[in-house]
C-alpha cells in the first residue's frame, strides 16, 4: 500500500477501505486484550457514540499546551530528549536490552516475511490474470470447434472458477496477512518508544546522581582545605583566589558562603535524586507489565493472522477439487449422453 493513495482519491475504493478495516479491527482487538485500555472510556464512546467526529472536536488537541507554563515544559523536554540523546545508560538493566534485542530481531523477520509475502501477492495476482485470459481463449475455440461446446464450456468455467478463487486468496493474503504484518512492525515501534521513554527517566536519574555526586564532593574539597584558602585546587582555586585577594574578600566568609549554597543545592538534588529514582522504579515495572501484555497478545495476534491465512487456504484447494471434480463430472456425463443419442 502507497500513501499516494491518500493523494490520488483511491482511500474510498474496496481494496483500500478493507485494508483500513482489518487494520482497525485488529487495533481494537489489541485494546480488548489490553487490562487497562479496555476500561478505558474513551475506548467505549468510540465504541457506543453515534457521532464519533462531533466527540473529538469537543476534545482538547493531544499535546497542546494551555498555558507558557505548558509551552516552556515543552520545550524543556525537548532540550532534555535531545542531550540525553548523545548520552548512554551507565547501568542498563540487562531485562530491557533482552526485549530490545528481541523487538529487533522480531522487526527484522517480519521485515523479511512481508517481502516474500508481497511477492506471493503479486504471483497470485498474475494466476489470476493468466487464468481469466485463459478462459476467454478457451471461449473462442466454439466458433471453430462447435461440437465440442460442452466440454470446452465446462473447463471455461472450471478455469474462470479458479482465477476467481484466486483473487479471493490473493485479496485475504495482501489486505489482511500482510496488512497484519506491517500492523505488528509498527506495535514493535511503539514497544520500542516505550523502552526509549524508560531509558529517558534512567539517563534523567543518572544525570541527577552525577550532579549530587560532584556537588558533595565539591562541598568536601572546601570543607577539608586549610583555612584561609578557597578550597579549590588547581588553576581554578588559584585564579579564584587571586580575584577575591584584589577584591579584598575574605576568603573564610567566602568559603562557608559556598559551603551554605553547595548545601543547600545538595539538599535540593538529594531530594530531586529520590524523586527521580521512584519514578524510574515505578516506571520500570509498568514497562515490564506492558511488556508481557505485549509478548501475550503479540501470540494472540500472529496466530489469528495465521489460522486465517492457512482457512483462506485451505478453502482455496478445497473449492479447486470441488470445482476440477464436478467439471469431470459434467464432462462424463455430457460424453454418456453423446453416445446414448448416436
């Protein structure tokens, strides 16, 4: 499927409109399977509400902030995703790279799997096609061949019977399995934003722990250095001290200046640390929660996908020998009657 379906006017025809329609029925099937999504109201206006456009104008845009307030923690989050982008986990929780790997390597087989079955489509397609062409061609030996109008009609129609068989399979193959396919790649990508959100608060609480660490160092560095000296060593604590000797300040009154504020921000950041680690907790269990729910009614999907791609095939052969066994039959029993009139 293009998306300059969505351009050309085609989302209205059969082929696209049953595509979106699988699609659908399989999202709200992952919302029933869900524990919480399915207690969900919104989930039951959708279902239930005779005007579902009308209700979502009534709804407040997703995201849009209300306020600067809203606007500025926007953008703080956006500068907070974008430097913790070039920034690693220092401690990753082995559970989480096992369920990225898996989400990876799952990707990439479907990846593969919808390829191969793309092609299946396309071969079917042309079945279809050179079967329809050759019913017709078979049409025409009447006009030359008259007397064997019966059986010539009869494979026709076996033969028009199969094309149409055909086209059955190859619409359940292309706008339901391989639709389902590329509906599960993208349920893996939201699996992955979700393991991306939760390395998000682990880099946020890491960060937070790295700042706490180095503000109590620092505040120890001036606390244990002789007195009458800043407390800082190296070119920094030299220059420092050089500026406060020209400026006339006291160096003492200096120091325990520092030492308040460094207290005072490590008390803050002590705070922010605790905050920040509970909702990592809190969030890494909710994570492993979906996961498992993914994993469940990921099984669930693949297998309904499956049993129906394996039932569109079996009712396919099983209408080709009913069809090829009745076409004989007719035949037979035109050849028995032709010999009973001579």
């Amino acid at each position: 499927m293009s998306y300059i379906e969505y351009v050309r006017g085609d989302r209205f025809g059969p082929d696209f409109t049953n595509r979106r329609a699988n699609s659908l029925n399989r999202f709200l099937n992952r919302l029933t399977l869900h524990p919480v999504l399915r207690r969900k109201t919104l989930l039951m206006t959708f279902l239930e509400s005779p005007d579902w456009n009308a209700h979502m104008r009534l709804r407040p845009t997703r995201g849009a902030p209300n306020n600067q307030g809203e606007t500025g923690g926007v953008f703080e989050g956006i500068t907070d995703t974008f430097l913790n982008a070039f920034s690693k986990v220092h401690k990753p929780d082995r559970r989480f790279i096992e369920v990225r790997d898996r989400a990876d390597k799952l990707d990439d087989d479907l990846m593969h799997v919808a390829g191969i079955i793309a092609k299946v489509v396309r071969r079917e397609a042309d079945l279809e096609a050179d079967y329809s062409d050759l019913s017709k061609e078979f049409l025409k030996l009447l006009n030359l061949e008259p007397e064997l109008s019966g059986p010539v009609n009869y494979f026709a129609a076996g033969v028009q019977s199969t094309s149409s068989g055909l086209r059955k399979l190859k619409e359940h193959t292309d706008q339901d399995y391989l639709g389902s396919l590329r509906d599960l790649q993208s349920y893996i990508g939201a699996l992955k934003t979700l393991l991306k959100a939760r390395e998000q608060k682990q880099l946020d609480f890491e960060a937070l722990t790295d700042y706490l660490n180095r503000a109590v160092t620092e505040r120890n560095q001036i606390t244990s250095a002789p007195a009458g000296t800043t407390g800082l060593g190296g070119p920094t604590g030299f220059l420092r001290s050089k500026i406060e000797d020209v400026r006339g300040v006291d160096h003492e009154q200096s120091r325990r200046d520092r030492v308040r504020k460094l207290e005072l921000r490590i008390s803050e950041l002590t705070r922010e640390s605790d905050d920040a680690r509970k909702v990592t907790e809190a969030f890494d269990e909710e994570v492993i929660r979906e996961v498992a729910d993914f994993e469940r009614i990921k099984s669930c999907e693949m297998k309904d996908t499956l049993g129906g791609l394996a039932a569109a095939n079996v009712e396919f052969y099983k209408g080709m020998i009913d069809t090829w066994e009745k076409m004989l039959r007719e035949v037979e029993e035109g050849g028995e009657e032709g010999g009973e009139e001579r």
